[in-house]
C-alpha cells in the first residue's frame, strides 16, 4: 500500500514553503505584493466558480452519460439473476425461485424481512439468525452494486456506491422494484446513478475545474510577478524582508493546496487502494493530512 512513504507528504509540504519564501523574499517586496494579490485571487476564483462550474457540467453531460451506462448495464444482465446466485452460495442450501423472488422484490415492502421468511420456509427450517442473514444480505446488495457500477464507471465511484449501500441498505430496496420492466431499465439506472454516483462524479469534476482554474490563474500570477518592478531598485530592509517572506508563506500554502488537489483527484479518478497515493498513507502525515481533508470535505 506504500504507507511506508508517508513522510514523503510532509517533506513536499516543507520543501515548497522553503523555497517559496526563500525566492519571494529574493525578488523583492513589489514582485511580492504583485503575487499576495495574484495567489489570493486564484485561490477566490477557484473555490468560487467552481462549484457552480461543476453543477452545469455535471447536469448537462456527465449525469446522462453515467445513466446511459449503467442502462447498457442493466440491460446487458440479470441484477436478479445475480442476486439469487449470491444467495444460493450463502451456504443454506436452498434453491431459489425466480417468480418468488420477483414477487418479494417487485412489491416493494419489507422485501428482507419477506426474502428471509421466503428461505425460511423453502425447507422448513430456520437458515440463518435474521441478523446475521440481513448483514449477509446486505453485503450482497453492496457487492453487486459495486460489480454493477465497476463494469463501465471508475472504481473509486464503485467503492462509493458499494460503501453507501452498506451503510443504509434500506435506501437500497427502493431499487429493486424499479426492475419490474426488464424491457425499461432506466428508472433503476436513474436510481443508481442520482443516489449512489452524484457525489463522487461531482467532486471529480469539481477538482478537475478547481485544479484547472489555480493553474492558470498562478500561471497568470507568475508572468505578471515577473514583469513587475523590473525598474523597481527598492533598497531591501527587514521590514520587506519580513513581509516578502510572509507572502512566501502564503504561495507555498497555495502551492500545496494544489497538489492535494491534483493528488485528490487522482485517487477519485482510480481509487483508495494505489500504491502511493492513498488515505493510509496520507493519514499517518503531520502535516500534509490537513490540506488533504480540507480538499476533501470540500
């Protein structure tokens, strides 16, 4: 899992904040003052477009595309089909009937508490506590949610979705009925994708946007800082000193706010399990972990 290169986080941390102050209080306390402004900017446009970007991207185009997939999906197979095999390998040895199990899922009411009396009663005999049947149950639904959405979308949204179901697997039964027309997939696919992919697929896009938006705005920065105070022959003293290596300070943090940004998005768009960039890692920091739960929670 690479949580051996944590350190690796920290050491990004202080060597840009270093270097940020040791080259902005080098240029100068105009170029400084040029690039306080550029840097706050960036950082304002960024967190405040973007979200807005991201809404109308992600209505627009990205919602239907992961609907259209998950149809092609649906389509393609047999949720239920599956389900019955998943249960059937639970080691009760029953044997289950399609039109019952259609007729549990498809009505829609208590379809757990139904589904485990139904298996009760296949053979006579209790196959389970109804606990640890349920908690079986439901970690059927999360799996098969998880095979569902992994076949055309990212893994990161399939270990979302997976991780949602798990924790309220009573949002899940709602699905179920919605696959009562074989021939019209589309209200269940619709169900997936606005309950359990909205989320992740919005925070990809709006890292994308906000990563997008601070490049080219410090980009901008940087080219202006660079033209300004070329005729500026300013005599340094520890005042400007100080205040350059303040505002040094401050880009380093926006240096490092980006690359939690990029590594982010990264994970969103593969998932928690790479070999370096992932959340074991990136907890046992001292201080890198804080600028990545920031992006996160964001």
């Amino acid at each position: 899992m690479g949580v051996q290169f944590w350190w690796f986080y920290d050491v990004i941390v202080v060597a840009a904040i270093l270097v940020c102050v040791f080259i902005t209080i080098k240029k100068g306390i105009m170029k400084a003052a040029v690039a306080f402004v550029g840097y706050a900017l960036s950082i304002a446009i960024a967190f405040s477009f973007s979200t807005s970007i991201t809404d109308s991207i992600y209505s627009k185009t990205v919602r239907e595309s992961n609907i259209k997939k998950i149809n092609q999906t649906l389509s393609e197979g047999d949720f239920l089909d599956d389900l019955i095999k998943y249960i059937e390998n639970l080691g009760y040895n029953v044997s289950v009937d399609r039109r019952q199990l259609e007729s549990i899922c498809f009505e829609g009411t208590e379809i757990d508490t139904k589904l485990y009396k139904y298996l009760n009663n296949i053979n006579g005999r209790k196959v389970d506590e109804e606990s640890a049947f349920l908690s079986k149950l439901h970690e059927g639904y999360a799996s098969l949610v998880n095979t569902l959405v992994s076949k055309q979308l990212s893994l990161y949204s399939a270990e979302y979705a997976t991780e949602k179901v798990r924790t309220n697997p009573k949002e899940f039964v709602h699905f179920l009925p919605l696959l009562q027309d074989p021939d019209n997939t589309k209200p269940a696919a619709q169900f997936i994708v606005d309950t359990y992919l909205e989320a992740p697929y919005i925070s990809q896009i709006k890292l994308t946007v906000m990563i997008v938006l601070l490049i080219f705005f410090v980009l901008m920065t940087i080219f202006i800082e660079t033209a300004a105070g070329r005729n500026s022959h300013m005599e340094p003293s520890f005042v400007a000193h100080s205040i350059s290596g303040i505002i040094g300070l401050f880009k380093g943090f926006v240096i490092i706010v980006m690359v939690a940004v990029m590594i982010r998005l990264y994970v969103v768009l593969g998932s928690n399990k790479m070999l370096f960039f992932n959340h074991e890692a990136i907890d046992k920091t001292y201080i890198f972990k804080y600028f990545y739960n920031f992006i996160k929670d964001m």
